[in-house]
C-alpha cells in the first residue's frame, strides 16, 4: 500500500493562568474537564486512523505514517503527565510512525517537576519545548508569566538531568519596558545554557487580550518599533556568531535540531490536528475543529465528532502556489524555484513577475540562483512581503 508521511498536532487548551499576550485557545479555569477531554482526543485519534485504514484498504488514500507529533497549547504540562502517556500510547496503537519521528511537547516552567519529565521522556517524547519568554522575574510578571527564571533553571537541568538532548527555549522581544540591557542579558544567560534550538518571538498586542487593555489603557509602556528591531537583530547576531543556523524568521537552531514538524507545516506538507481549535491540512483542505471546548467534548461523547468540524478552505492550484510562496518566505532560504517547478509545473519567477519586481525594487526580497529569499529589510518587514501572496 502507498503511505503518505504527515504530522500530528494534538492540542492542550488548558493552562494555569493564561498569559497577557496570549490569543490561544486556552483555559485556565476548566481543569475539571481534563479526563473527559483526553479521552474525547483519544476517540477522536482512533476515528482518524481507522478512517484511513478503511480507505487505504480500498485504494482511495495512502497510508498515514507519522513523522512528527507536536503537543502544544495551552500548556500540556498543567495535566497529569499520564494523560500524556495516554494520549502517546493510543497514537502509537493506531497509526504506522517513522523510526526517527519526533515527539514534541510544550512545558512552563512552574508546572512540570523531575518526575513529569522524566516520564514524558519514557513514553518517547524526545523534544522539549520551555516556555521562558525573558529572564527578568520583573518583565515575567509584567506580561502574566506565572514562573521565575530560577525556575526555568531547574526545569532546563531537570531535563538534561533526565535525557533530553533536544531541548527549544522560547525568547521574546518588545516586551513592555524591556530594554536592550533585558534582552542581552536574557540571550547571554540563554546561551549559556547551550540549547539545541531558540524561537525568537516578537510581542504581537493581540485583540480581546489583557495586553492590549493595558496598553489601550497606557499601564504598559512597548519599546518603540526602533528599538524592537534593535532587539531582534542583537539576538541574531549573537546567535549565529554562536553557531545557531536562522533557518524561519523566528526560529534558530544547531544543525540538525531545526524543528521538523514546524518545518513541514512551512513547507506545505500535510498534518493531522486533534482536540478543540486543532487545525488540519489534508487532501488540499484546510479544516479546523469547534474552538468551543464544552462543544466539542459532547459531540463526540454523542458520537457526532464530525459537528466539530468547521471547513476552512479548499485550495485549488492558484491558492496553493500562493500559500507556497507566502510560507517559503517566513524560511530564511526563502522559496526554491526548482521545488516550486517540480510541484507546480510553473516557474515562480515568471508567475509572480510583477509581484517579485515590486519587492525587489522596494529592497524587501532578493533572487540568488536557486533561491527568492527576503533580504535585511525584507525581514524587518516581512508582513509586507507576506501580504503580497494573499
């Protein structure tokens, strides 16, 4: 039988307090659905795997082989981490994995010990992915983080302690009165620590989030644009004088760390979400389910799981060569005008003709050989470049 490599995303809507920023999913006040939850996922991973033994048995679609699952968030380590063993072993028991699959999960510091960790290394979790955003304990309270840095201390040498060889800390830039001095200090402190890969996140004031009350309401003062920009390329600069390769606008990693189910996501490759708000991408739809938690816990204890499914989009070829070139160039080597041949048939420099002379003569992307990728001032205005391919 064919087999078709995709990725599984499942997602974990609940967390401790939720964060000032955030516009996730996530809940910090339904804990008490955790067991209904996990069980819900758990029917809904076992619908999607027999689903697709009965149609590969009649030759309608390949075999799914798994070749990354991303636990995230919300904070997947708020739960008891042997609702992970159990989530991990029902995957296990119903889809074919690669031998090298990567397994990911996302921890806070302040919610996972020793132990916790030491058992998601067990059941093969073999990414961690922790949450530290700064290390001032000042600008962690100020943007709702309930952990110290010396916390986060523990749980990156917890880990090591335990085995995790492949370890991401998250970075974030922009913060209300964060200053340049705060930003170097949290990437020498970073850096000395030796992770395998940094995410490099800039402070985005989202809609209906407590950050955005505190600015609207002036109780929080965000560093000028100037100044953000003076940020991200200190910690880039730093970074790759360390030997961390800039492979995505916000992403670093040692080689051979660079993080393979986020890389397939950007390159367009196909992927599996499970639980409330989990989005999919299979057989040129984009699909999501209900981001009603309640909701999407009865219908499949009703068994109408399919009442969860909202329809995005269907991509027919011109959206598709679109989203292409807008997810290429979020990666630093930009798009590969052979791959976008192979796949598409068309050759993107003369597709996107004026598109490409309007960002070429604006200095926001540049053309070498193989490669359209955003130049210096591209990625400091990416979101230009990216809205060009909407």
């Amino acid at each position: 039988m064919e087999e078709k490599e995709i990725g599984l995303y499942i997602h974990i809507p609940f967390c401790k307090q939720k964060c000032y920023y955030c516009d996730f999913v996530s809940f910090s006040n339904k804990k008490r659905m955790v067991k209904r939850y996990v069980m819900c996922i758990e029917n809904e991973i076992k619908k999607v795997a027999h689903e697709n033994k009965i149609l590969a048995e009649h030759g309608l679609e390949p075999v799914y082989v798994l070749k990354t699952i991303y636990i995230g968030g919300g904070t997947p380590s708020v739960i008891n981490e042997m609702y992970i063993g159990e989530l991990l072993n029902t995957v296990k028991n119903s889809f074919m994995q690669k031998n090298e699959i990567e397994v990911t999960i996302e921890v806070n510091p302040g919610t996972v010990t020793k132990e916790n960790l030491k058992k998601y290394f067990e059941y093969g979790v073999n990414r961690l992915s922790i949450g530290l955003q700064a290390t001032q304990n000042r600008l962690l309270k100020e943007i709702g983080r309930i952990h110290t840095y010396e916390e986060f201390e523990l749980t990156y040498k917890n880990a090591r302690d335990v085995g995790f060889k492949n370890i991401n800390v998250d970075l974030m830039i922009g913060l209300p009165n964060q200053s340049i001095e705060d930003v170097k200090e949290s990437t020498r402190k970073i850096l000395k620590l030796k992770p395998e890969h940094i995410s490099v996140y800039s402070l985005i004031v989202e809609e209906n989030t407590k950050m955005e009350e505190l600015v609207l309401k002036k109780k929080v003062v965000l560093p000028e644009d100037k100044i953000e920009r003076e940020m991200y390329w200190y910690v880039k600069n730093e970074l790759e004088k360390k030997k961390y390769c800039h492979y995505e606008i916000s992403n670093f990693a040692k080689r051979g760390f660079e993080s393979k189910h986020n890389t397939d996501c950007w390159n367009q490759n196909e992927y599996i979400g499970v639980g409330t708000a989990a989005c999919s991408f299979l057989n040129n739809a984009r699909y999501g389910n209900t981001e009603n938690l309640e909701e999407y816990i009865q219908n499949i204890e009703n068994n109408t799981p399919s009442k969860n499914i909202i329809l995005q989009e269907i991509l027919d070829e011109e959206s598709k060569m679109n989203e292409y070139m807008m997810l290429s160039l979020r990666k630093i080597d930009g798009v590969s005008i052979s791959e976008f041949k192979r796949r598409f048939n068309q050759n993107p420099i003369m597709k996107y003709s004026k598109t490409l002379k309007k960002l070429i003569d604006e200095n926001l992307i540049q053309i070498d050989k193989d490669r359209i990728m955003l130049s210096k001032k591209g990625i400091d205005l990416a979101n230009l470049v990216w809205e060009e391919f909407i």
